[in-house]
C-alpha cells in the first residue's frame, strides 16, 4: 500500500485575492440559493414556493443565530444585539464594496455598497426571488435574541442603490410569529 503524504506551507495571499474569493463564493451561494426557489415555485407554484422558501431560510437564520449565541456563551458574552458581531457569522471582506455606520432620524444604520448577491439577482432578472434570501437576518438575529431583530430599510434588491440595516424591539406578535413554523413572518422585516 502506497502513502502519501503531502506537505502544505503556509501561504500568504494579498487581500484583494482574499476579497475576490470571497466574492466568487457570494456569487455562488446567490446562485445556489435561486436554483432552490426557483425549482419550489416551478414545483408548487408561487404562493406556496415562497412559503417553502421563507420557512427555509427561516430554519437557516436559526441554525446561524443559535450558533452565533453558543459561540459567545462559551466566551461568557451574554446575546445582545451589541455583542453580535463578535461572533464572526459573516467575512469582513469581500461580501460588499464598503461599510458605513450613519444615523437616520435618531437610529443607527449600517450601510452596505455593491452586496454581490444583490448586484447577481438583479443582473439575473431575479430580484423578487433573490430578495426572499434576506430574511436570514432577521432570522438569525431572533433566534440569537428573540427581543430583537435585524431589518433592512434598503435593499439592492428592491432598487435600492445599496442595503441599509437597523436594529429594532421586536413586538409579541413578531416572536410569535417567528416561533411558528407555518406563520408568514414576513412583517418582521419593515
């Protein structure tokens, strides 16, 4: 029997190449997420496609929120909105051109420029497919502290010339809805 064994150095890579591979696994991950809707409504038809397709994505937030929270409990960080980044659910680089933090009418907003999976649903004429993707983020924020969600009050996807971010309470009704498998929670993002 023949072993092999393969030696691998550490490689440095410059950080645009890191960027781009992140970029070209975005481009793949939009790609992947419209070959799965478009085949559920193709199958069941609109209205019940999309369903299938939130209660999907609604089951993929929790997974990362539920993740996002255990990482940090092992730390001893407790799930507060404030505290969520630190769980690294997302790349730094290369999912969006460049990030900013402003404040609209007394509320933070993140912004995010040229989403990669935006740009790829519009160039596909998939936008009102595509956009179903976004709520993994209010998703993944409930399920990692039901008081609060993400929402997107712009979205690249809708026309928007890039995706903007808030943080908000969320009402009973909202967690409710959310701890309901077969709820349309879609008012959670507005």
């Amino acid at each position: 029997m023949d072993v092999v064994i393969r030696e691998e150095k550490e490689k440095t890579i410059t950080l645009e190449k890191a960027k781009r591979q992140v970029e070209i696994m975005c481009k793949r991950l939009a790609i992947l997420h419209l070959a799965f809707a478009k085949i559920l409504v193709e199958e069941f038809g609109e209205e019940q496609g999309e369903r299938l397709i939130l209660k999907a994505i609604k089951r993929y937030g929790k997974q990362i929120g539920e993740e996002a929270k255990e990482k940090l409990a092992s730390k001893g960080i407790q799930p507060i909105p404030e505290k969520y980044k630190e769980a690294e659910d997302l790349p730094e680089i290369g999912m969006h051109s460049g990030r900013e933090v402003i404040i609209v009418n007394g509320e933070p907003r993140s912004r995010a420029y040229d989403c990669v999976m935006g740009k790829i649903w519009n160039m596909l004429g998939e936008s009102k497919l595509g956009r179903l993707y976004r709520y993994v983020d209010p998703a993944k924020y409930m399920a990692f502290n039901p008081k609060y969600k993400l929402c997107h009050t712009k979205i690249l996807p809708d026309g928007d010339e890039y995706c903007e971010f808030t943080i908000r309470k969320t009402t009973e009704q909202e967690r409710a809805d959310f701890g309901n498998d077969d709820a349309d929670w879609r008012c959670i993002d507005r």
